[in-house]
C-alpha cells in the first residue's frame, strides 16, 4: 500500500496568530470527513504538497499548515515569539478557525514533538496519532544529532563541523551566532551546511546528488532548528514521557525507521513501553526520511488502521 494520488487544497488561506506571525493553512480530500492534521518536521520544513498523499481523500478532511517562520508563513525565518508553546496555541487556533471538533495528528520527527505537546496539552481534542521518526527533544537527542551521526556519515559530520573550526568548540554555538547573524553573506552557508549535513543522514540509502534548497528554505530549516536546540525545544527536562498520563488512553501508531540515525530507533522504543496501547511499527528497510518506500507504506497503513478504527 503506497501513496494516494496527487490532489489538490479545495482551500486555504492565512491565519494571524499574533506576534507578527500569520500562518499558511489549506484543506484538502473530503470537505466532511474525519479531520486529520499533518505536523511537519524541522521545525522550520514546512509542508509540500505530496504530503496530502498519505491520506484517502474520500475520507479524510486533510489539513496542512506551516509553522511560524517556515514554508509560506511569514515572516520567514523569525525566531521571535516561536517557541513550542507558541505552536502549539498556533495548532489550536487553527482547530477553532477551520471548526474541527477533534483530529487524528499525523507527525513526523519534530513533527512527533510538537504533535506529543499538542496532544498533551489537549487530549479532549485529539482522536490519536501516527507518528514517525520519535524525537523528544533530549539533551542526549540533541547531542546525536550534533556528533552522533557522525558515527555512521563521517564525511558529512567532517564538512558540518570544519565549516566553524577554529571559531568554537561548541558546534551548537558556533552555529547559532552565524545562524541568527542578519548578514547572508554570514548565515546562508551556514544554514546550507546545517542542511546538507541533516539530508546526508536522511536516508537509508543516500541520493547521489541531493538537490540544494532554496535560499529561504535553507534558512529556515537551519535556524530553526538551532534556534529550537538552543533551548532545549522549549520543553522542560523530560517533559514529553513525563506527560504520558495525558494521553495514555489515546491510541498511537508509531512508524520507526530501522536504520533511522537522526532519530535513533531507541527513543521510539522508550516511548512505546510507557505507552501500552501504541503499537510499534520497526521498518526494516527504511532509515529517517518519510519517503523511503518502507516508511511510505508503513505510514499509509497506520493511517488506513485509523480509518478503520474511526468507522
């Protein structure tokens, strides 16, 4: 079971949520069907429209939105008045605005963050979810991500690190002043380091010639994250397992990559033993990305359980 075919947003628009910041949202599939929010990775990727296509349009009500500061939500970047709470009040303003009364979240990497935060904050409004890629924004995930994935990509951890050598012995921090500088000249190859470094580690396979992203994109992407590392997601020390009661009651399906080295397998399967009623779903041939053909139908399945479930 792989993806559905392409459809196109029956609606969309922006939503000003404060602090300078508005919102790109649109709705796709049925107009009437059980509503289901897809929560994008980074934070600061924002959404494509492929994405959509996890879902059977005939009946899911498919809602896509990007963060504050990434994709077509503007300003671009901004890293003011954008933390995870922010989010997650974006999230449920957009609840209020488009009328749903409850939905399935659909998250993967970042996404599964901000998605556990959601849910924890609100679980009379959420139905479950799928989720990908666990990250609970730990100190020890923080730091795989810096050094770690090095371990299995030497080559892409020695071009990420060699870009601030001689500038800090805290990658983190050498990145976040070039980052947060307003100068291109200062935060642009930087930010397409960070990026490159993330997509070498992506894949169970990696491409051979990776398309470069756009310059805004990049950028997004980059600071974001660093911005979000910094300070610790903006969540306390284990705030995410600690809120298990929460949502305990609410069914998950966790989708895990097997050779997933962003977001190692050992977080998925943490989360899952304090979570009876999830199910675990290790993919065998699939690393972090959510588009390699096991995760694909992985996440199609889990979803299609959903829909069974909700009837």
């Amino acid at each position: 079971m792989d993806l559905f075919p392409p459809i196109e947003a029956h609606a969309s628009g922006m939503l000003d949520v404060g602090d300078g910041h508005s919102l790109y949202w649109e709705v796709s599939g049925n107009p009437t069907g059980m509503p289901v929010l897809f929560v994008h990775g980074g934070p600061g990727s924002g959404t494509a429209p492929a994405y959509r296509r996890y879902f059977d349009p005939a009946y899911w009500r498919i809602v896509l939105f990007d963060q504050r500061g990434c994709g077509r939500s503007t300003p671009n970047a901004e890293t003011h008045a954008n933390t995870t709470g922010h989010l997650v009040e974006d999230m449920e303003r957009l609840r209020h605005h488009l009328a749903v009364d409850k939905w399935l979240l659909f998250g993967g990497s970042w996404g599964s963050t901000l998605s556990l935060a959601y849910g924890q904050a609100y679980p009379e409004r959420t139905l479950g979810f799928v989720l990908r890629g666990i990250f609970l924004f730990r100190p020890i995930e923080t730091e795989w991500f810096l050094h770690g994935m090095g371990t299995f990509f030497p080559e892409a951890h020695r071009r990420f690190r060699e870009h601030v050598n001689g500038e800090s012995d805290d990658l983190l921090a050498a990145y976040h002043r070039r980052l947060m500088n307003p100068d291109p000249a200062v935060h642009l190859p930087a930010a397409r380091l960070w990026c490159a470094y993330e997509e070498a580690c992506a894949r169970l396979v990696p491409r051979d010639a990776p398309t470069e992203m756009d310059a805004a994109s990049a950028l997004s992407l980059a600071r974001m994250e660093c911005h979000y590392m910094v300070h610790g997601g903006f969540l306390k020390p284990g705030q995410l397992l600690a809120g298990m009661e929460r949502i305990r009651h609410l069914p998950a399906h966790l989708v895990q990559g097997r050779y997933d080295v962003v977001c190692p397998p050992v977080t998925a399967d943490e989360l899952a033993r304090q979570w009876p009623g999830a199910r675990l779903d290790m993919v065998a041939d699939a690393g972090h990305s959510a588009m390699e053909p096991g995760a694909r139908r992985a996440l199609v399945g889990a979803v299609r359980g959903f829909q069974m479930r909700l009837g």
